[in-house]
C-alpha cells in the first residue's frame, strides 16, 4: 500500500482529484468505480470545478458505483442515486448511459446483482476505484466478517454502521437495513484503488487496513493484497499509525514518474 498523509481533509480531496484528473486525461474511455459517503463529497466538487474552468472531459467515461440502499428509489433523496446526481452527475458531461449504479428496487435483486457484476466485467475492467473507510473497516457496504473475496451482493448492515449513517436519515424506520453492494473480490479486480478516510473516527479503521493483519474483521485490510492501492488520509485519521515516519519516507523518494501531478 501506498500511503499519503496530508495536513487536512480539503488536500485529502484535492489530491484525490488530481489522480482521478490524471487519469481522465491520459485514458479518457475510462471505467471509473465511484463512491459515496461524506468522504469523497470535496473531490466530487474539485472535479466539477476541473470540469469547468480546466476543460476535464467526462464524455468517455463509464462509471460504476460501489454500492445502494434496497428498497429506496433513485429520486429518493437519502439514494445513492440522488446523491450522485445531486453532487456530481448533474454537473459535467458524464453520458447517463454509461452511468452505472445497483438497483435497489430491482424486482430480481439477485439477478441484478449477478447482472452488475458481469457488467463491471464487460467494461473491461475498473480503471481506477475511490474508496471511503467505514469507521468499523467497511468498504462499500461491505461488513466485518464478510468474505474476502465476495463479489457484487446484497448485505445486512451491521448496527454500528446503520448508527454511523443514522444521521442522513429523518427517521430510524425509513433507514433500510439492507444494501446492494459490489463485493471485496469486485474491488480487488480494479487496476488501482484510491482510499480517502479523514477524521479521528477513522483512525482505528485506518490503523488496522494498513498495519492490522488481514482479516475479515476489518474488510479494508483485504486491500493489502491489492497490487496497487492509494491510501489518502488526513493527520487525524492517521493519528494511530505506528510507521508515519516510514510513509513520509517513502513518498520523498518517489521516482518522478510515481508522483502525482
Ligand atoms: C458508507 C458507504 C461507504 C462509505 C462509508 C464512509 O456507509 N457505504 O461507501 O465509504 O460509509 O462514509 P463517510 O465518508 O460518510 O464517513
């Protein structure tokens, strides 16, 4: 694993923009895995602003999502749907048609579940994966203790994630407790992995997706075996490593071609 650590949140984003950016303007046909969560809210933001005053062109891009809630439609405003469309969707020049996103009022949920995976598949493959760090190690929807190499399914959410998210949601009744989402194996495939966690709350997830053992317990970890995975966190949310000094090093000795610009 790669690991930065900047100063705030606001250069976590900034930073991971400019790796999708870079992306985007090196391989512009290419299939991005995007994710939700307060995390990525500021990326979103940089990239429309790139989308705007730098000309970052989304025209070729395929996207999939990582993750929905079931039975909430996508004009619901707690949907993933509406958040995507709502924060970054709406405002560049993304093709809906190449928009993908779980369905979590499919009628079938398996066979959609089956569907999208098969799906990813047939893009070619995610390019590149944004990722957001659950404060219990989730990613996507992922839980502790689920398999390590699931592909696209539908999960129970655990309570302490229903109460980290309780707070989008107006009531507990209309919090659903069930997700479509892609598996641990699903975002294992993706050529690179960019992992954004800022705050103290993520700093024990943050502690043990890098320097835990790999276990079920904290599904982040399973990224440790991942060829080729960013992590981007603030100072708070690595507050709790114990080799801070190591990572340091490691990024003043990049080669210039390993460096982001
Ligand atoms: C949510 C999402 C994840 C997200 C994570 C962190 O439950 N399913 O994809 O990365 O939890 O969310 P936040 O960025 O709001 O802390």
């Amino acid at each position: 694993m790669e690991v930065i650590i900047r100063p705030t949140s606001e250069e976590v984003s900034l930073l991971g923009a400019k790796i999708v950016s870079q992306l985007l303007r090196t391989k512009p046909q290419c299939v991005l895995g995007l994710a939700t969560g307060r995390t990525p809210l500021q990326l979103y933001t940089e990239l429309i602003r790139m989308h705007r005053e730098e000309k970052l062109d989304f025209g070729g891009v395929t996207s999939f999502n990582l993750d929905e809630y079931v039975g909430l439609p996508p004009d619901h405003p707690q949907s993933y749907h509406y958040y995507m469309q709502e924060n970054f969707f709406r405002h560049v020049n993304i093709n809906p048609e190449s928009v993908h996103i779980p369905n979590g009022i499919a009628k079938d949920i398996r066979a959609h579940c089956e569907a999208y995976e098969k799906a990813i598949f047939q893009s070619g493959g995610i390019n590149l994966q944004l990722l957001g760090l659950g404060s219990n190690g989730h990613i996507g929807f992922n839980e502790p203790t689920g398999s390590l190499n699931s592909t696209t399914w539908v999960k129970i959410l655990s309570e302490k994630t229903l109460r980290d998210n309780a707070t989008h949601f107006p009531t507990p009744e209309g919090q659903p407790r069930h997700v479509i989402t892609m598996g641990i194996g699903t975002i294992l495939r993706a050529t690179h992995c960019v992992i954004m966690a800022c705050g103290d709350k993520k700093s024990h997830a943050v502690k043990a997706m890098i320097e835990g053992p790999l276990s079920s317990m904290c599904p982040a970890s399973a990224l440790q075996l991942h060829p080729r995975t960013t992590v981007i966190i603030d100072q708070a949310a690595a507050a709790r490593l114990d080799h801070q000094d190591h990572y340091q090093w490691v990024e003043n000795h990049k080669l210039d071609w390993q460096i982001f610009s």
